[in-house]
C-alpha cells in the first residue's frame, strides 16, 4: 500500500509550488552564505586562539559581502550574528552574553557598514538596472527607427506606426492621436480614459506619467510644433526614452505624408500629361468643324432672305458656334502653356490700361458700368505680354460678374507691393472656403458652392496661373466671410527685372 504524503491540492507538492521556494531559497543565499562563514570562522578563530579584533576584521567582510549581494535586512541578520559571536567566545567574559562597551561597539560598526553597504549596492544596482533599461531602449529605437524605413506608405500611417512600436516596445496597448486628419488610433488593451489623456497629451503639449497604469501620454512633436499624442501602457521607459519615441513617432508621420505627397504628385504628373495631349488633339479637331459651322451661319445671315424665324435660328447657330470656337482656342492655349510652346512677347505695360482693354471686351454697357477701378499711388509698370495678361484679366472680371451679387459693384485695385505690382479684383457675393482658395487654379476644378451657379469649363483660372508663373508671379484667391471674394495677380515690377538682369549680365 502506497501512502502519499504530498497533496496537490498544497502548493509545495506542485513544481510552481518547487519553484517558488527555490526562489525564496536563492534570494536568502547570500545571508546563508555570510552565516554559514561566520560559523566556520568562528569555530577557526576559537580553536587557533586568534584575537577578537582579528575575528571582528573577518567578521565585517562577511557584513559587507551580504550588504553587497544581500541588502541591508540579510547584512543586518548577518551582523547581528557576528556581534553575538565575538561576545560570546573572544570578549571577556567569555562563554558569556554580559553586555560590554566592546560588544555594543562591535554591533554598532556592524549596522553601519550594512548600512552603508547597503545604501551604496542599492544604488550601484539601481544605476545598473537603469543602464541597462536605458540600452535596451535605445536598441528598441534603433529598430523602430529601422523598421520605419521599411513602412508600406500605401495604407494609414497611424495604424502601421502604433503597431510597430507595440510590437518593438512589447507594450500592453498603443494609442496614437493624429491631429492633422483627427483619426485616433489605438492597438492593444488600455485604460478606458485613454483616449481623452491622448488627446489631452496634445492640446496642452505636455508629457505626464500614469503611475497607476504604468501609461506615459506624450504630445508628438515635430520640431516645436505639436501634431499629435502617444500614449504607452504597461512601459517601464524612462522620459527620455518616451519623449525620444514620440518624436520618433512624428518623423513617422511626417515622412509617410511626404511620401504620399509625393506619390500624388507623380500620378497627378502623368495624369496632367495625358490629359493635356488629349486636350490638344480635341481642341484640333474641333477646330476645323467649327470654322466650317461658322462659315456656313455667317455666310447664311450675310446672303439674307430668311424669315425672322429661319434668322434667329441661324443667329443662335452663329453665336453658339462662336462659343466652342472660343473654347477650342483656349484649350489650344492651355495645352501650348502645358507644353512650354507659348513664348510670352514682353513690353512695359499699365496693368490699369490692360484692366481698361479687359473691361471694354464685355457686351453689355450696364456691365461694364458695375467696375470701380483704383490705383494705390504713382503705378508702376510691368513687363509682360499684352495678350496673356489680357486673358488674364478678362477672366477675373468675367468670374467677378458670373459670381457676384446681381447690379452690385466689383472693386479692382492695382498697388505696388514689395518690388511687385498686385492686380485684385473683388466682388460681393460667392464666398469660396479657405480650403478651396488653392484647388480653384487647379485645372477642371469648381468649388462646391459653385455648383448651382452658371456652369464654367474649370479653365479660366488655371490658365491664369499658368500665365502668371510664366511671367514669374503668382495668383491667389481669398474668401470674406458675409461678404464675397477675391482674385489676386501679382506680377514683377519693371524696375525689379531690370535690376535682375543687370545683375545677371
């Protein structure tokens, strides 16, 4: 019959139970030790009639090796020990715990050693530990930052980035906030005001500490600009190396836009290139058809005998022809400035008198009467191809009537501004969103609150932009909130080329 004197249901009969007192085993071997030496030497110094000072010199060794691998309790049982030892068998009386000056000197040199030892291996281990976490995070940055440069910039950033880092960092949960799209992202378990804290992490732009969930929430900064927060649950990461990774973090972001900016950029290249040729052909084809049309209604109005009905038909014929006409030519124009085939043919020139030139190109006299037309100071003069600018200019105030308040004043202001001259021309009405006021020069582009107005082709005005960068200016649109909007040119002043070319001869 076989008797079993373990039971599973003890912890000591399972091997976790094994385990945890082997553990507690070797967290007290140092003090085992340092007790099992004082017994020898003891014995050693007893039986070959050593002094108690050289007994008490063996003694503190031991003291101060179990302060060193032990701490101070281990080093304080240790010292206790010793001290009962050197009274007992080498002060006199010997055989005998009398109380002494000796002994209580003895103990007290015994404390203060384990205490200084002690005070002085925590720190040495401290200081060790910290090294080591400190190397283990910056090895942990180095293949963050590694790994980064092997991103797929294809998909969201965010969640590529918080996954990367929690799978580096071997952390509980990531949460990523990205201020610029406002997507929040979070992998892993965290805390349920984790988010709000991430966030918080941002807005105040400061970096805190959860002791309770071991969290750091640091603001991602790229230079001194804040852009988002990170938070790190279940981390044993130093500041340093917290802040380190959320900058880390920005660079990130920042570079996965570029890249997608980039990769934008490069389709919308291709895409521009295919879409002018395609441009350019049609406009050519169209050219010959309706030069034929409108050969034909001229010729049929000139020859006369219609009726009133037969004529207006043939009118309306007339003038709509005109209009593909006039959009074929500026296809054709557009795709000429695309190509680089438009050479501007330059001359000193008035914007005021262009203005004048674009203005009188309306049909209707009550139009015309709608501009107010104003120069700031002595006008300067540009130097700049008559047609062009003309063409520009016809196209703000052709987009100032089509879009302003019906009977209501459209303001142009010409001035001289830092070595430029600025054309603008504002009208009350339509105001277009600051996130539109760049897309608008964009080709075949209409702002959304434009949509139930009179339809345009989306040419005019990257043609506009394509003409002034072609005389080293720029265009620029800028919305009024309860009023309307306006279109600005600035073109080089005549004086400011002159000087360049002098300089460049």
């Amino acid at each position: 019959m076989l008797l079993s004197f373990a039971s599973p249901s003890h912890p000591e009969a399972t091997p976790g139970g094994v385990q945890q007192w082997a553990s507690r085993l070797l967290l007290v071997r140092p003090a085992a030790l340092a007790l099992l030496a004082v017994a020898v030497c003891t014995w050693g110094s007893f039986r070959l009639g050593q002094a108690a000072a050289f007994t008490g010199f063996l003694y503190l060794i031991f003291v101060v090796l179990a302060a060193l691998y032990g701490g101070f309790w281990q080093a304080t049982a240790v010292s206790i020990a010793a001290a009962a030892c050197l009274n007992y068998y080498f002060i006199p009386p010997i055989f005998s715990f009398a109380n002494s000056p000796s002994n209580w000197a003895a103990l007290g040199a015994f404390e203060f050693t384990a205490v200084v030892i002690g005070r002085l291996s925590l720190c040495a281990h401290q200081r060790a530990s910290e090294a080591i976490a400190g190397r283990r995070d910056m090895e942990r940055l180095y293949e963050t930052s590694r790994r980064i440069l092997l991103l797929n910039s294809s998909g969201d950033p965010g969640t590529s980035i918080a996954s990367l880092i929690r799978e580096v960092f071997e952390l509980r949960g990531v949460c990523l906030f990205d201020a610029q799209s406002g997507m929040l992202h979070q992998i892993g378990e965290g805390p349920q005001d984790a988010r709000n804290r991430t966030q918080d992490a941002y807005f105040s732009d400061t970096g805190t500490f959860h002791a309770a969930t071991r969290s750091w929430y640091c603001p991602i900064r790229l230079g001194r600009r804040p852009m988002g927060g990170l938070a790190l649950h279940r981390t044993g990461m130093t500041d340093l190396a917290a802040t380190a990774l959320a900058s880390l973090t920005g660079i990130a972001l920042e570079r996965a836009r570029a890249l997608q900016r980039e990769s934008r950029a490069e389709a919308a290249r291709h895409a521009e290139q295919l879409r002018t040729a395609v441009l350019d052909a049609l406009a050519h084809q169209f050219k010959t058809p309706l030069t034929v049309a409108r050969t034909a209604s001229s010729g049929l109005l000139a020859v006369g005998g219609l009726s009133e009905l037969q004529a207006d038909l043939v009118e309306a014929v007339d003038q709509q022809v005109r209009v593909l006409d006039h959009l074929a030519s500026r296809l054709l124009g557009a795709a000429r400035l695309d190509s680089g085939e438009l050479k501007p043919q330059r001359e000193p020139l008035l914007l005021s008198s262009l203005v004048g030139d674009a203005i009188q190109l309306l049909d209707q006299e009550a139009d015309r009467l709608r501009f107010r037309v104003s120069v700031d100071g002595a006008e300067v003069p540009v130097f700049a191809d008559r047609e062009l600018i003309v063409t520009s200019v016809s196209q703000f105030v052709d987009n100032a009537l089509k879009y302003s308040e019906p009977a209501s004043i459209i303001d142009v202001r010409i001035a001289a501004e830092s070595a430029r001259v600025v054309l603008t021309v504002r009208n009350k009405g339509l105001v277009i969103a600051p996130r539109d006021c760049e897309r608008v020069f964009e080709r075949f582009y209409r702002a959304p609150e434009t949509q139930h107005l009179p339809a345009g082709t989306g040419l005019g005005l990257s043609i506009v932009k394509k003409i002034a960068a072609a005389h080293l200016g720029s265009v620029w649109a800028e919305g009024k909130r309860c009023y309307g909007t306006s279109f600005s040119m600035a073109l080089p002043a005549l004086s400011t080329l002159d000087a360049h070319d002098t300089h460049g001869r």
